[in-house]
C-alpha cells in the first residue's frame, strides 16, 4: 500500500462589489471565492501504473482566513467560508467532471465540508465508489479575528480515503480526476 498526499492551494475569499469596481454576484456584492476549486489527475499514480487497491489518498486544505489584502473590518465573517468538500470520476467523462465542478462552485455558505461523489465513507467496496471508507478531520472551533467575525465550527479540512479497484467507474486507477471546492463557494452566477 502506497500513501499519497496533496495540499491544496490557499482557498481566498475576495471583496467584490463597489469597493472593487464590481457591481454583481447573489450575495449583496460581498465576498467571492478564489482558488475554492481545483481539478487534480495524480501525476504519481499515473507514473506507477495508477492507484492500486488500497493505496491512500490524504487530501490538505489551507484557509486565507485573514486576508491580508483587507482591513480587517471588511474581513468575511465565518459563515463565508466552507469546509473541505472533494468527489472524484473518470478524467476522460467530461459530464462528470463538470457535475462535480458545479456541485463545488455552488457549496452552501456555512458547509462544514462533505463529499460531492464517486467517493464513500462506507467501510465496504462498492461498484460506484473509486474511494471509499472517506474519513473526515475537522477543525473542532477556530475564533476569527477580529472577533466579531465569528468562529468556525467543525470544518473540515482533511479527507482521507482508500482507492477501491473493485469500481467500475475507474477500476485501472490511471485516470482519476479528483474535484474540490473549499475556502469559499464561487457560485456560477459571480463567475463573469
């Protein structure tokens, strides 16, 4: 069994609105995520062969909680950020990768983190599942500052999982695609 990891990127939140030029987005022109989603094929497991039955994937979020590009008045309170969510598919079922890709870009505001598919946390392979017994890792409570901010509850930030040969969505293990969504949602109507 092999043990892989990724540390995803900083997900940002960014002011949008008058203050940044912008007049749009379906939260009173507040706050827009930035690099909250990112679309990863395992370069290793690929040069191995691919996954193989049983390996593990360990996959790190980081959180920008205090911008520093920000005064820390028009920071973003808690309930902007969302927690770790992930589902992995077939690189190659484009259908699916843009499924997950919008399940990740329309996270709920104050989701702690969950999985958007082809992923389970069952303790048992199944044929729909290219990982499974999925275990999350939370942040129990983190206190923003400022204070009025609010403070996190139970977020997740990690995921670990166990690569399942017995799928039949990707039972080779060589062209897994995984999707993220964390930081904060981009919702499709804030893209431009």
């Amino acid at each position: 069994m092999l043990h892989y990891s990724l540390t995803l990127p900083q997900g940002e939140i960014t002011l949008v609105g008058a203050e940044a030029g912008i007049v749009r987005g379906v939260r009173g022109n507040m706050y827009r995520g930035s690099t909250t989603i990112a679309v990863w094929s395992p370069a290793h497991p690929i040069d191995l062969g691919g996954f193989k039955d049983g390996d593990e994937l360990v996959v790190r979020a980081t959180f920008n909680l205090n911008p520093t590009t920000m005064s820390a008045d028009l920071r973003p309170p808690a309930i902007n950020y969302v927690g770790l969510s992930v589902g992995a598919c077939h690189s190659t079922d484009r259908a699916a990768v843009e499924g997950l890709e919008h399940k990740a870009k329309n996270l709920a505001l104050g989701n702690v983190g969950h999985l958007l598919g082809g992923i389970s946390t069952s303790q048992e392979r199944s044929n729909d599942a290219i990982f499974y017994k999925a275990e999350s890792y939370v942040i129990p409570e983190m206190q923003l500052d400022p204070p009025s901010r609010g403070k996190l509850i139970n977020y997740v930030h990690k995921w670990k999982m166990i690569f399942n040969s017995h799928n039949t969505i990707d039972p080779s293990g060589k062209e897994v695609e995984l999707v993220f969504g964390y930081g904060d949602p981009m919702f499709s109507e804030d893209i431009a």
